[in-house]
C-alpha cells in the first residue's frame, strides 16, 4: 500500500544507470537508424532534418494535449486493434473501460517514461547523476561541426512553428563556414561521468544560460558534416553498407554529439538519420514508439516548401585554459573508445518470420538458440546470456532479463555438433523443445515472473538496509550468471534501417538482431583482442545453415555406416 503508486525496481534500477561512472558512450546508449524517406529528394539533409523536426514537435504536442494513443499490448489484434473497437471502447465510461479492454485481451501500458523523452536530460553529478525535466521549454538546440545553436520549435502559446522558419534555421545553421571546432563541448559528455561533473561545474559558473539553454531543448539535432554509406534511390543497404550506419548511430563523432540529451536526432550530409538515447529515464519502449511516429509523419505529411525567414541564436561558451585543456584529452580518449571497438554484420536468407511460424517455432527462440549454439561451436562452453524484455505491463515497468541459456539450448547445442550420434529426428525434437522452453520464459518476463529483478531488488534493500552481504550474493554462480558475455536485444520496425549498442563486458559480445519476414540480420560489436565479432558472424551463418536444413527436415550430418 505504501508503493501503490510506483514499483520496487523502479528507483534502484534508474539509480543503477545514475550511479555508475563509465561513460555513457557505448557503456549504455543505443540508437535506432531510420530507414530513407521513399521520397528521394527528401533525403537531402535540409529537408531530412527539417521534417523530422516537425513531426518531432508534433508527437510532443500530441502527447502534451492528452491525446497520443495509449501503449497497448494486444494478444488478438483481429480482435482488438480495429477501429472498430477502438470506437466502442470510447462509450465506455472511464471507470469500466478497462473491463471492456481486458474482456477483448487488450492490455494497456505504462507510459510514465515519456515527460522524459522531450525537454530533459542527464546531468553529471560526482557521486549519483540527476535526470532534470524543463516542462516550459519550447526550443530545440542543434550542433554543426561542433558550433551550438538554438532555435525556437515553438511560439510561446505551444504552437508549432510553421516549416518555412524552421527550414530557413537548418538552412542558417549549415550555412555557417566555420571550421570544425575543436573545442567543442559534446566532447565533454563522453566522459567518465565522475570527470565531466568537475568540468560541468565549472561550464555552470561561466556559462550558466548556455548549459542551461542546452539541457532544456526538446531534444538536440546533430547536423552532421559528412556521409554515411551514400546508396542510389531504391538501392538496399548491404550488410557492408550497415556497420558504417551502426558506427554513426553509436558514436559519431563527439563533437557533434550531446550524449547526456534525452535523445540526439543525427542526420548525416547525405540524409541518413538515426535516434542515439541515453538509457537512464527509459526504454526502447517509448523511443519505438516515437520512432515509429515520426518516421511515418514525417515521409506521409513532409514540408515541401521554401525556408522563410529563421532566427537562430549561436551557443559559443567561455572556456578556461583548463578546461580547454580537459577537452583536447577528451577528444583523444573518444578517439581511442572510437578505435577499440569493432563491428560485425550478417545478413541470412535463408528463413524468415514467415517461414518459422509455418513451421511452428518461436522466430525469437530460433535467434537465441543460434546464438548459444555458435558461441558453444567456438569456444565450447555456455556463458552468461541476457535478451531484455518489457515489463511495462506494470506501473514504473522497465525490463525483465529473459535467460536464453536454457538446458534446451545446451543440449541442443552438442547435439548438433557433427561428431554427436544425434540424428535428424532427436535434433528436431530438441529444436522445438528450444522454442517451448524459450516461449515460456518470454511470458514469465513479460509478467514479472522472472527472477533477475526480484534478486536484483532483494540486493539493493539489502545494502540500503546495511545487512551483511547475503551468501546467494557472494557465490561464484552468482557472479558468473551476472557477468554477461552474451547481451542481445531485439527490435523490429518498417521505420528500422539499423540499431544497436555495444558489449557490456570487454570480452562480451553486443548482439542486435531482426528477424523480418523472409530474412533474418544480426550484428555483433566487440573489442579486439578479447572477443572476435568477426569470426562469431561467420560460423553464425553456418548454424543458421544447419538450423534451416533441420527444421525443414533434412541433416547436414553425413550418414554414419552401419
């Protein structure tokens, strides 16, 4: 009764992210890359940006005004999702709405984090962060080749800004010829978080309006002065077009970035665009949402028109020979994360979603078990392995772990190794075992029944209570089951290009990945020497292989003679 209006995870898992001093950059942002407008010629940067500003703004003020959809889980969308239902649901008093959703196994959910996806940002502090809201802001602020800029998205009633004067700011900012500067605050950000609270406090005493004019914009636009895998209208993006994508979309460069922001919308010379968010004040969740949603506004609805007339405000900071100092060092450890960390991109066609429903799998479980069969092939052990699931079913929901290293998946894994007496019959049955078990442990995430977060909680009331350290906690299984060699992570969208985020341990693997209806793509960050994302993506292929051919009721094992 005490927590009716919160949850037990919500408070320790956002001081979890607040708390730890590494920095944001690839320790906990991901981005998600959008896919090119249809229209060719709304591709170039001016009208890229531009649109995706205003059907940035639009989704704000949709969601200020109370009249954004809500989230909705629906488990018979025949049923439920219709406009037909939503019209009926809409006569319902308010009082017994949720009665009529339930009996139509529509299932609302929260949606607490989105005052934080616009006007907010993280603030480094020396022990704990902060995230600070700024309700009554109405500007967005933009950084070209390091320079910052602020502009008014909105009129002071909340209006929109028509596109012409926003067209005609975009149009100021990236006419402004000034050299890279190599001075530039984003660097800043990329810290480690202890370092840049000593520099911010500093910024804060000699640029108190400028930081505060940063922290309180919609959102940051990051205009970047250079292309990323340039395509012809219609062509596809190859697996090799998609790692530069993934690098730009991860990291950029800092000093064209402002990692601390809710979310940096980044659009590259040659139109390419992609969301980078800070993973504090929440989950992919919400930025899917608004991904969605703009990206639909913003090819359905485009400006077309001309640039008017724009006002824009230069953001240029009063730096202190030491803190110019901190940031030439800043801008040479980016440049030393940038180099450590490599990338891997597989593209397989041969299945889909389409074909493994219509086989009757699991498309999610068929991904994870190729994922522990392929580490097992290279180096013949099960590590820890985490795939994240929503649990915003509940109030305050963030995510549930999802466990895909399973008794299932290992004893599938050595039965197809070549020299396992398995035959086509057993490894079929242990495949679809795999895909129950996995099924299984999707639901008992989903529905807080998964036990990382009741553990993780158990540790944390623990500690604030002062207790000695509890034995489950200080066991070795403990450790090894937490220490996550394998991190993956799933998303799935027509708005969706590209995605991802990197390794959370430094011999780990970050695996992004998308099963789309007739094809299936995964990339694999990693830091050389300690893990090898290259090699991992070329034997991934040849599971996948001998996934395909067992599931369609063939073996890759040569007949043993009798």
């Amino acid at each position: 009764k005490q927590n009716k209006n919160s949850s037990y995870i919500h408070i320790p898992w956002t001081e979890l992210y607040q708390k730890d001093r590494r920095s944001v950059v690839l320790n906990h942002n991901p981005f998600l890359g959008f896919v090119d407008d249809p229209v060719p010629e709304n591709n170039s940067q001016i009208n890229r940006a531009t649109n995706l500003i205003l059907s940035s703004v639009r989704f704000h003020r949709t969601y200020r005004d109370g009249k954004l959809a809500p989230d909705i889980y629906h488990m018979n969308p025949a049923k439920s999702d219709t406009e037909q239902f939503k019209k009926l649901i809409r006569l319902v008093p308010k009082s017994l709405s949720w009665y009529g959703a339930y009996l139509a196994k529509a299932f609302p959910l929260d949606m607490r984090q989105y005052p934080y996806l616009f006007q907010s940002t993280r603030i480094p502090k020396p022990i704990q962060d902060e995230n600070r809201r700024y309700p009554e802001s109405r500007h967005v602020v933009a950084i070209h080749k390091g320079h910052f800029y602020s502009f008014n998205v909105m009129d002071s009633a909340g209006g929109m800004i028509d596109g012409g004067q926003i067209k005609a700011c975009v149009d100021q900012i990236l006419s402004d010829e000034r050299p890279v500067n190599a001075h530039s605050l984003g660097y800043f950000t990329s810290m480690s978080r202890t370092a840049w609270a000593e520099h911010r406090a500093a910024l804060d005493l000699l640029n108190p309006e400028l930081m505060e004019e940063i922290d309180s914009a919609l959102f940051v636009l990051c205009l970047d002065d250079y292309e990323v895998s340039p395509k012809k209208p219609g062509e596809d993006v190859t697996a090799e077009d998609a790692m530069p994508l993934i690098r730009n979309g991860l990291l950029g460069e800092a000093y064209n970035r402002w990692f601390d922001k809710s979310f940096n919308v980044a659009v590259t010379k040659n139109g390419k665009a992609a969301v980078h968010f800070e993973h504090s004040w929440g989950d992919g969740v919400s930025v899917l949402r608004y991904f969605n949603e703009v990206y639909t506004d913003s090819t359905t609805r485009p400006y077309t028109g001309s640039a008017t007339d724009g006002s824009v405000k230069k953001l240029d900071p009063v730096l202190s020979e030491d803190l110019i100092v901190s940031l030439k060092t800043a801008a040479e450890d980016f440049e030393k994360v940038k180099n450590s960390f490599e990338l891997s991109v597989l593209k397989f066609d041969g299945f889909g979603k389409n074909d493994l429903r219509q086989l009757k799998v699991s498309p999610d479980a068929i991904c994870q078990l190729a994922f522990q069969m392929t580490y097992w092939r290279l180096a013949r052990q099960f590590v820890g392995s985490y795939e994240s699931c929503s649990t915003a079913a509940f109030k305050f929901g963030r995510t549930e772990t999802i466990r895909p290293c399973t008794k299932e998946t290992t004893a599938c894994s050595r039965a197809f190794d070549l020299d396992h007496p398995a035959g086509l019959e057993e490894m079929s049955e242990l495949l679809r075992a795999c895909s129950k078990k996995h099924n299984s442990l999707t639901k008992e995430a989903a529905t807080g029944q998964g036990f990382d977060r009741h553990l993780f909680a158990l540790r944390d009331l623990n500690d604030r209570l002062g207790g000695a350290p509890l034995p489950i906690f200080t066991d070795p299984s403990y450790a090894k089951l937490n220490y996550i060699v394998l991190s993956t992570s799933t998303l799935v969208s027509p708005a969706l290009e590209v995605g991802g985020f990197a390794a959370v341990v430094k011999d780990g693997l970050g695996i992004g990945y998308a099963m789309f209806d007739d094809w299936f793509g995964t990339q694999a960050s990693y830091y050389p020497p300690h893990n090898d994302g290259a090699r991992f993506i070329e034997e991934l292929n040849g599971v996948c292989e001998h996934l395909k051919l067992v599931l369609n009721g063939k073996s890759f094992k040569k007949s043993r003679a009798v």
